[in-house]
C-alpha cells in the first residue's frame, strides 16, 4: 500500500457504491476510515476500498452483514503476521473454505435461475415471432 488517502466521494466512483452504503457499513463497523482529515473528513486506503468490494460482492449473493463481518474477521487475521499459531490459523482457514464453498453454491443456483431465465425469454420471443407471422399473413 502506498499510504495514499482517499476522501470518501473517490471511494464511491471507484467501490461503484453510494456514499450512504459506505456510511452505513461504517455505522455497522464493517470498514471503518483509515484516518480523518483535519477538517473531519473520511479518509480511505487502498486496503478500505477492498474491504469495500469484498462487501460488495457478497451481497448480492445474499451474505448477511454478520457473515460480512465474520469473513471479514477471519481474513483480517490471517493476514496479520502474528497469527502463527496453527490450530488458530486452521480455524481460520475452514471459515474461509466454507464461504468458499457457500459461494460456488450459490453461483450454481444462479446460472440455473439464469438458464430458466434465458429459456424464458426464448419462449417469450418465439410466441412474439409466431403472433407478428400470424398478423403479417393475415394482412
């Protein structure tokens, strides 16, 4: 990281999130500013705006904020370097396997809600297709 600070507005255009969904999952205690300007403003880094977007692209999937933070929990102390002890950092690493495999699972339910969507759509377009036959030859 190259300790560059980000004022809340830059967060948004690049998290693609509102300025009132970074202050909410501030108030949750999900990503909390780096730092404050003197004049009070937020400050972010780098590492803010990829909790961000991990944020992000669990909820769409359905996470909860609770399972938001518990991952969030969970990688934030693997990534500390004092975390050696190795029944700690297993622990740690089946939370993460099992969002992992929570995930994937609701990836599969998505391409399948995707397929039963696309097939709709084509029976909706061959009814369109068959309606505009039907008036063309009768005119």
């Amino acid at each position: 990281m190259d300790g560059k600070h980000m004022q809340i507005g830059e967060v948004a255009t690049r998290t693609e999130l509102s300025l009132r969904t970074i202050r909410h999952y501030e108030e949750t205690g999900l990503v909390i500013p780096s730092a404050r300007s003197q004049g009070g403003f937020r400050l972010y880094t780098e590492s803010d705006v990829q909790r961000l977007m991990v944020i992000r692209r669990m909820k769409p999937l359905g996470f909860t904020l609770e399972q938001m933070r518990d991952l969030l929990d969970a990688t934030d102390r693997l990534d500390r370097a004092e975390t050696a002890d190795g029944a700690e950092r297993e622990t740690l690493l089946e939370r993460v396997r099992t969002y992992e495999r929570d995930t994937s699972r609701k990836i599969e339910e998505l391409r399948v809600q995707l397929s039963r969507a696309e097939d709709f759509a084509a029976t909706l377009r061959t009814r369109l297709d068959a309606a505009h036959s039907k008036q063309g030859a009768s005119a």
